[in-house]
C-alpha cells in the first residue's frame, strides 16, 4: 500500500506542476495529453504489481481491495494542497514587484 500511495503521490505531482506558476484550477486538463498516456501506463504496472500472483510472490505484495486503493488515493491528494500553497507563497512573495 505504501507503493502505491507513492505512486499516486508522484502522479498527483506530475499533474499539478505541469505548469510551476499557475494553479491546477487554471491549467486546462487536457494541455498535455502525453501526460494521461504514462498515467495510465504507471497504474497499470502498479496494479500489476499489486494483483499479479507471480509479482505478490517475486516482490513480496498483496493484493489489496478498494477501500486500500480510496485511503492511498485520498492520502496522495494532499500534495495538491501542499503544492498549491507553496505555488501561492511563490507567487504572491517572490514574483509580485509590489513586495519589498
């Protein structure tokens, strides 16, 4: 589970810094469709990892059900918050000229 909470963490990241001064609000979601493709690509090795007999046993996971996917999905989330702040600390500290 800690796998894949790190994975949604990396991938809630990867769409909030698509672009590093504007707010995930303002981003248009689809601006950068080549970033859905390794999305959907890292998932499906993660759920490999996680569901896969042979991956269970080779790397030492479990299987896990949806309410474990929910917790690590609403866990990763909370880098939004944490990247919001520090993209509104950016912008009104260090890039606003009327700062002295």
């Amino acid at each position: 589970m800690a796998a894949t909470t790190m994975v949604l963490f990396q991938i809630f990241y990867l769409i909030d810094c698509r672009f590093l001064d504007l707010p995930i609000h303002h981003v248009q979601f689809f601006s950068n469709p080549s970033v859905y493709v390794g999305i959907a690509t890292v998932l499906l090795a993660q759920a490999t990892l996680v569901y896969f007999p042979f991956m269970n046993k080779w790397i030492h996971t479990a299987r896990f059900d949806g309410g474990a996917w929910g917790f690590s999905f609403v866990v990763a989330s909370s880098i939004l918050i944490t990247i919001g702040v520090e993209k509104w600390i950016r912008y009104n500290y260090f890039k606003n000229p009327n700062v002295s």
